[in-house]
C-alpha cells in the first residue's frame, strides 16, 4: 500500500508517544475523584494477570488483649487479609488521517499541527469516558465499562456481589446508603449530611471528598448562604469548584454533562479507592508504527487504556440521594 507520505506513520506514532504522559494527566484532572486518588498515591498500575486484585483486611487480630506478668500470650495463625478481585476493562480512542489529509497538510509541520489537533481532542474524548465509567456500575456497554462508584457505593448495599465478594454474607463489605424519605432542600441537606457523616466515621477515618449533581449542590450552597465558606486552594487551583463539609471537600461534579446521578451525592473515603491501570497500558499509543489501512488510503494511531477502579474499604464510602 502507497502511503501520500511515507513518512507519517512515524509522525503520528512519534507525536502521540511523546504525549502519553500528559494525556494521563489530563486524564485525571478531568476528574475530581481521579485527581484525588493521584494526590494520596492510589493511582497503582498493575503489571499482568487475568484480574486486579485489591488487597484488604476484613477483621481484627483476634490474638489481641491485655496480659500480666507471665500470663500465656495467644499465637493463633489468624485470618483476616483477603483481596477484592476486578476485572480489566479496556478503553481506546482510534486517530486517523486519510492520504487526502496528508496531501493537504503537506510538509511535516502542518502534519504534526493537524494531530496535535486531533490528539488533543483524542485526550479530552477518553477523559471524558473515564469519568462517565468512573461513575457507572460496570454494566455499561455489555459489561465492558469501569466499574465504577454506582457499584462500589451501591443505594442497595446488603445485595450483590462486588469485586467477587457478596456484599449479603459479610458486613465490613457494604457501604452506607441513605434516602431519606423527605425531599431534600436548604432547610434540611446538612441535617441529612451531618447523619451520613457520623455513620462513616471510624477515628481518624472519614469522608475527604464530597462530589454532588447539580440539585444537591445548589441546595448546599444556598445552606451556607449566611456562613463563611471555606474552599480548597489547591482543588481550586486545579480547576475544580470547592466548598468545605467539615473536612472534606465538597465538589460539583455535575455540571454542563455530568455524569454523576441525579439528585446524588458520594461521601468518599479516597484512601480505601484506587485507580489501578494497567502499566503498558496507561493511556498509551496502541502498538505504534503498526496500524495501516489493507483497503483505504489512511494510517490510524490508537489511545489505548486498560485497567480499573477498585476499592479496599466499602464500609466507609456512603452514598446520600433525594
């Protein structure tokens, strides 16, 4: 096959190559949940595997106690570190240009400008996609879509298997779902709020991060109406609109295209999430200099991710809805 310039391919692969660690980026900062988990380290790549395994601890050292003098002190083998198991879903933007493109983009300049164009828009398409997938229940697609917050912090939560573990046979996997029974408004969202907080609260351990639609969170806003509201300077400094509940940063995830539900909104404890690509295949170029047309004119160069979102703390995620 007679390419218009026989050198694009290398253009192309090279351009996009030399992105893959910006596009990751923009990729996460698309996002408030993803950004978060890159600020605490739990953007975690996995090397291979036919799935993602999450380590966590489903109960206490049972050979704990207090002992005196030469009391005999219990060494009981004990159980209590398992993994939650996921799958590896796959994500991919295809960029293409055709031999009439390069004819009319002649010179590698006006080449490298038309895909710098159309990475660009490439980056904002799969993060885009990775957002919509970060709050999915996996199903999405055929089965084929992350498995995102809809199933990590389920509204149903004492049903259903969630990464291999039946949420019905043990507590410690089964987040916090509240629906109050009373529509929500400004009169009543912090009393609710202030529930769901005291109900995901173990010492040190809560809620960070607060991401709201659009209805809940102008319900909040007009809360603080006669209140000194307190932002993050650096979510803000990143892009995203912030206000304080208690510790946590509160985030309108909803928007122009939103993907948050409805009326919803996620109490996240961001250290028990965890981004898990795949390390080859990390919003990289999918197999460069090696995908050309049999029967057109054209060269295409793909952006390829693999991985998941998992989670190793279900009980202290909760989710609050109208």
């Amino acid at each position: 096959m007679a390419f218009a310039n026989p050198n694009v391919s290398d253009i192309i692969a090279t351009t996009i190559q030399s992105r893959t660690g910006k596009i990751a980026d923009n990729v996460s900062q698309n996002n408030a949940l993803l950004m978060r988990l890159r600020q605490r380290g739990n953007v975690r790549p996995f090397s291979g595997g036919n799935v993602i395994l999450q380590e966590l601890s489903f109960a206490e050292n049972g050979n704990a106690g207090w002992y005196s003098g030469y009391d005999t002190l219990p060494i009981n083998a004990q159980d209590v570190i398992s993994a939650a198991q996921f799958d590896i879903k796959q994500a991919a933007v295809p960029v293409t240009m055709s031999g009439l493109e390069m004819l009319q983009n002649a010179g590698k300049e006006q080449i490298i400008d038309l895909m710098e164009a159309r990475i660009k828009v490439a980056e904002s398409t799969m993060a885009n996609l990775v957002s919509a997938g970060l709050y999915s229940d996996g199903t999405g697609v055929g089965g084929k879509q992350l498995t995102g917050l809809l199933a990590a912090v389920s509204k149903t939560p004492t049903t259903g298997t969630y990464g291999g573990i039946d949420r019905a046979s043990y507590a410690f996997w089964q987040n916090k779902a509240t629906n109050p029974g009373v529509a929500m408004s400004a009169a009543n969202i912090q009393a609710n709020m202030n529930t769901m907080w005291a109900s995901l609260v173990r010492g040190a351990d809560k809620p960070d991060l607060i991401p709201m639609d659009n209805t809940l969170w102008g319900f909040y806003m007009a809360s603080l109406q006669n209140i000194q509201r307190f932002s993050d300077s650096e979510m803000a400094r990143l892009g995203f609109t912030t206000v304080k509940y208690m510790s946590a940063d509160v985030i309108l995830d909803g928007g122009i295209g939103g993907d948050i539900a409805a009326t919803t909104m996620y109490f996240l404890n961001t250290n028990y999430l965890f981004f898990r690509p795949h390390r080859d295949r990390n919003f990289v170029a999918l197999d460069p200099n090696k995908r050309y047309s049999v029967n057109q004119d054209a060269v295409v160069q793909i952006l390829a991710f693999a991985g998941n979102l998992t989670c190793s703390g279900a009980q202290f995620q909760g989710v609050l809805w109208d």
